[in-house]
C-alpha cells in the first residue's frame, strides 16, 4: 500500500498525551483530523524518536519527533454511474445533495453500485477528497438508505478534514422531519416513567442515552445507560393526527450523530417512526381516529418516515455560515395529508 509521509518534532509545552500533542503539532497541510490520527496510531502508523506508538496516552516531550505514514487513497476501483443526483449547493470545496430514499451512501457488501458515492464519481469525476479512502471519497458522514434528505460531501481534503472536525465537535446543525406513532407530550404520564427521557420548555422532549450495538442483532443499536456512546436527541410536536391521536409529525434534532439515532431513541420513548422495519413496530389503529385511508397509508408505508430536512454549519475554507434546506418528499408529505385529512364522515 502506497503512503506519504509526515514528520514533525512536537512544539514547547505539549499536552500530557501523545494523541492530544499531535491534533494541536501535526502540519495543517496534512488534513489530518483528530479521528483520522487515532485510526492511524491504532493502525501502527505513528513512529515516535523511531518508535511505534500506539498508546494514545503515552507520553511525549518537546522535540520529540514523530513520523506518521499516511495512506495514499488507492485509484477506486468503483466505477462512475450516470445518475441523477438533486445537488443543493456545490463549490470547488464541497457539495451538498437532496440524497432520494432507497439510495445507499457508499458501497458495501451486498450494494456494489448504484450508491451516493457512484453518482459522485460520475458527477465530480477525480475532485472527491481522498480522505474517505477507496470505498468512501469524500463521504464524511452518512444518512441511512431509507432516509431521505440532506448531506454534504466534500470534495477538497482541508473540507473534509474541516467538516470533520465540525461532525467530531458536534456543532453541525441537523434537524429531521419524522412520523412517529402517538404524540411525544410533555402532558403524558407514562413518558415521566421512561428513564433517559425528559422535557425542556416549550414541550421539547429531550432523550439522553448511550448507544451501542445490539448484543445478538449487528444490524441493530441498543439502549444503553452505561458503556456505548452518548446521545443526546431532541424533539417537539409539529402537528398531531387523530381523535384521540394516533401519529403525530415531530421535527427531531441531534446534539450527538449516532447510527440510528432518533430511529432507535424515538422507539425507546414508545413514539417510533412509522413505516420503521427496525425499530418502529406495528400497532392497532383505530378507525374512528384516522379512517380507513389513514390505516392502510400507515400499513403500507414502505420505509422509515424519517428526512434530513436542514443541514448547517461553517464553511469549512471560507468561514462562512451556511444552512440548506430540504422540502418533505412526496411520500412522506402524501401520508401526511391521509392522516390529516382523518376519518371521512
């Protein structure tokens, strides 16, 4: 595997450890992020005064001097695919794009084409960011097949390196369109029971959890309130469906970006999404609440009623703020209009 290397000598006064003195003394010119440093470390690819260094707790001194042996993103052997992408903004830095549901971000196994990252190599040709390697140029985070809506890409390596941070740091403005089965309320009791879920001003249900993946499923993830990753999911009531309500459509935001995040977090709550296979279960409507139309558009709901409906964040060259907007897909905006339209008389 071909690599380029990187050598600096650790400045005065470093951290009191090795990964912290290298995201502060490693070259900006590098575009290596404080993720991107601690695979490599772990990948033994950090030499320290000539000495692998794999321990991100180690200790380090001034002058010390390190060598990393960087990767070279290989030629991808994934090939270009003419189609269509719904490009919201694109400059020589970065992209975003309106991604349809059912398309796969990067391929895997399984998906060897026809993904995000085909059309993108179709689109951009040779300009993605090599940071993201062969199977994912330019991909620096990702939304799942069957939700639709807002990502960005970047197509420089000081883009993907500044997004990253961005991502890392969580200051990247995300919110989600979603259907959820009842109403998430600050007035339902049986909510003050669930443990994780709280309620901020204004009936903003608040989940604080850890997630990991599930001990028997790999597919899934799992509530957990010890060990995994923190996360940290808001939500609030848009507009409730039925007499008494039976769905409601809710705007979700991240504080964290896990996989799964509002789909699993939103179940945990006792509200998950319709049309969710995972996580979001079935349930008995009734047919007073929202007629027959609105039980069979529930029932037939192909995939989670999930969309990255707004995406922002800081330009990661030109410093400058910037938000983009997605309108509610079709489908999700005609099932919305059955439930609301409720019982016919």
């Amino acid at each position: 595997m071909a690599t380029s290397l990187v050598t600096f000598e650790i400045a005065e006064n470093p951290p009191s450890r090795l990964d912290k003195a290298l995201s502060r003394d490693v070259p900006e010119e590098a575009t290596l992020s404080r993720t991107r440093l601690a695979k490599l470390m772990a990948a033994g690819h950090v030499m320290v005064n000539g000495v692998e260094a794999r321990d991100p707790k180690a200790k380090v001194a001034e002058g010390d001097t390190v060598e990393i042996q960087v990767p070279v993103a290989e030629d991808t052997h994934i090939g270009p695919e003419d189609i269509p992408l719904d490009v919201v903004f694109e400059d020589e830095d970065l992209i975003v794009i309106n991604k349809p549901t059912g398309m796969v971000v990067h391929p895997a196994p399984g998906t060897p084409n026809g993904t995000l990252v085909n059309a993108l190599l179709h689109h951009c040709g040779d300009t993605l960011s090599g940071v993201g390697g062969v199977q994912r140029p330019g991909i620096v985070h990702r939304i799942d097949k069957d939700t639709s809506g807002l990502l960005v890409v970047a197509k420089s390596d000081r883009a993907h390196q500044g997004l990253a941070a961005q991502f890392e740091k969580h200051t990247v403005e995300r919110y989600y369109n979603a259907v959820v089965y009842s109403a998430p309320d600050a007035n339902d009791p049986r909510l003050r029971g669930v443990k994780g879920v709280s309620f901020e001003k204004g009936n903003i249900m608040r989940i604080t959890t850890h997630l990991a993946r599930h001990k028997t499923d790999r597919q899934r993830q799992a509530v957990l309130f010890e060990g995994g990753r923190h996360a940290v999911t808001r939500s609030r009531i848009v507009e409730t469906f039925g007499t008494p309500e039976v769905a409601s459509l809710v705007e979700c935001w991240l504080e964290t970006g896990r996989t799964h995040q509002i789909r699993v977090h939103m179940a945990h709550a006792g509200h998950g999404l319709i049309g969710d296979p995972v996580y979001g279960g079935r349930r008995k409507l009734a047919e007073k609440a929202i007629g027959i139309a609105g039980i069979n558009a529930v029932k037939d709901f192909s995939r989670q009623a999930l969309h990255a409906a707004v995406l922002g964040f800081k330009h990661p060259v030109s410093g400058e703020m910037v938000r983009f907007e997605a309108p509610i897909p079709q489908d999700m905006a005609d099932l919305i209009a059955i439930l609301r339209a409720g019982p016919k008389q």
